[in-house]
C-alpha cells in the first residue's frame, strides 16, 4: 500500500467518524430546539429532525467524498499528515458552517412562530399612544385622545 492509499483510507476514516459524531451530537441535542421550534408538536419535531439529520449525513458524506482527490502523490508520512491535516480542516470547516446555516434556519422558524402568539396588540386600534408614553400612563377609563396623531395642539386662552 503507497502513501497515497493510506492517505485515503485514513482520511475516509476520520471524516466518517467526525461527521456521525456531530450528526449524533445535533440529532440529540437538536430535539428540544425543535420541539420549541414546533410550538410543542413533539411528532413534528421529532420527523424534522431524523429529516435534518439524514440530509446532513448525505450532504457531508458527498461532500467528502468528492474532496477525496488529493491531486498530488504522497511521498512519506510527512506529506501524509500535510495532505490529512488540510482535507480535515476543510471538512471541519464544511461541517461548521452547515451547523450555523441550519441553526440560522431554525432560529427564524422559531421566532417567525413566536410572531403569531402575542394576542394583545400594543395599542387599540382607534387609539395612541405619544412616543416615550406607556400604556398605563392613561387612568383607567379616561377618554382616549381625539382621533388621529399628533393630538391637535391646546386652544390659546
């Protein structure tokens, strides 16, 4: 065996390995995420992670196995570890930044769901409210202002 071939195998093998291990890692600890995510639909967020997880599993096994070619011979372990070093640290890299894209998804799933529960409005619809004022400035049944913003200025006395 040339020290390309071992090249390949080791580099085959650690890539398998790092990429399960994170798919493992975010198939466990991306449950609760998306339970939260779902609004409490555990079925849901259950069938939407096995979904992400098989896509992350296909995506970075393709991935490293189209970055197999190291392009060059390697002569001895020292152009082995060069060789290993920069395929995994591309492979790191990849793997990294499909985790933030998917936590990025997730997380404006999460909050575009959060939107919808708020059932009081800030604001009436036929009142106002001056810029700096909270609501609980106006007593209790007092009169709102008249229609329209800015209220219209005081008459001259």
């Amino acid at each position: 065996m040339t020290w390309t071939v071992g090249t390949y195998l080791l580099y085959l093998a650690i890539s398998t390995a790092l990429t399960v291990w994170v798919g493992r890692t975010l198939y466990r600890n991306g449950h609760l995420f998306l339970v939260e995510v779902f609004a409490g639909e555990e079925g849901l967020a259950t069938a939407v992670n096995h979904l992400l997880v098989v896509g992350f599993y296909l995506v970075n096994f393709g991935f490293v196995s189209l970055f197999l070619r190291l392009g060059h011979g390697v002569a001895d372990a020292r152009g082995a570890i060069e060789a290993l070093s920069g395929k995994q640290g591309v492979v790191l890299l990849v793997l990294g930044a499909m985790h933030f894209m998917n936590m990025y998804v997730l997380n404006r799933f999460r909050r575009r769901g959060a939107a919808p529960r708020q059932t009081i409005p800030p604001v009436a619809p036929n009142d106002w409210l001056p810029p700096g004022a909270s609501r609980a400035a106006r007593p209790q049944g007092a009169a709102p202002p008249p229609y329209g913003y800015p209220p219209p200025p005081p008459a001259p006395a």
